[in-house]
C-alpha cells in the first residue's frame, strides 16, 4: 500500500513539475506558434473544398 501511495506522489510530483516547466518557458504558445502552417493548410484546403462545391451548386442551379 506505501508502494502505491509512493508512486502516485511521484507520478503526481512530475505532472506538477511538468506543468511548471510549461508554463515558465511558455511551451504551450511556442506550439501553437509552430501549429499555425500546418493549420492554415488545413483551413484553405477545406475553403478549396466548400468553394468548389459551391460553385458546383450555382452551376446546376442556372
């Protein structure tokens, strides 16, 4: 039972650690920073996508 006890306040002492480290060196927008390219290409292949239906919609429309 002490065992157990001990490890969880280890795993729960690193988490917290973690979680410092995180938030002083600001890891959490250095990643979002790094994410924006690959979200743009997601974003304007899916505009593509809705402009190509849309313009498929208008054509069978007239």
């Amino acid at each position: 039972m002490l065992k157990i006890l001990l490890i969880i306040a280890a795993v729960a002492a690193a988490l917290f650690l973690l979680s410092l480290a995180v938030y002083f060196l600001n890891l959490d927008m250095k990643l979002a920073a790094a994410m924006i390219p690959v979200m743009n290409k997601i974003y304007d292949r899916g505009r593509a996508k809705r402009e190509k239906k849309a313009a498929e919609k208008k054509d069978e429309s007239v």
